[in-house]
C-alpha cells in the first residue's frame, strides 16, 4: 500500500509544481519574445527541464559531498 504524503509535504510539493508552471510559462514568453516565429513547446519545455534538473543534480551532488565532508570532521574528533 502507499503512503500517504504528509498534509504539510503535499502542500509544499504543490506549491512549487505551482511556483515552476509559473517560471516555465515565463521562460516560453521570454524566449519567444527574444526569438520571434513557431516554437515547439515540446522541444522549449524539453530544454528547460533538463536545465532544472541539472541543476538540480548539481546541487545533490554538492549537498552529498558536503555531507561526506562533516561525516570525515565528526570521525576525526
């Protein structure tokens, strides 16, 4: 059976679903205003989700390291 997400974690995930529809319909505006003629929204929408979730691996792998990093500190104290 699945999990309930927690009342406060649904309304945190909704709430930025939200947030990234609102950056990514910005994105498409901006784009096309920058470069005018027929887009395919499939291929802007494609593009910016992978730059998000670059980012977003980016910053795990960073958030990792750092853990790695305490976990040395606290093993040599």
């Amino acid at each position: 059976m699945k999990k309930r997400i927690p009342a406060a974690a649904a309304r945190a995930i909704d709430a930025t679903s939200e947030e990234l529809m609102h950056e990514f319909a910005n994105h498409v505006q901006e784009f096309q205003a920058a470069h005018p003629g027929d887009h395919d929204p499939r291929k802007l929408y494609e593009a910016w989700s992978i730059q998000k979730l670059a980012a977003l691996q980016y910053t795990v792998l960073q958030l990792g390291e750092a853990i790695n990093r305490l976990a040395t500190q606290n093993q040599k104290n």
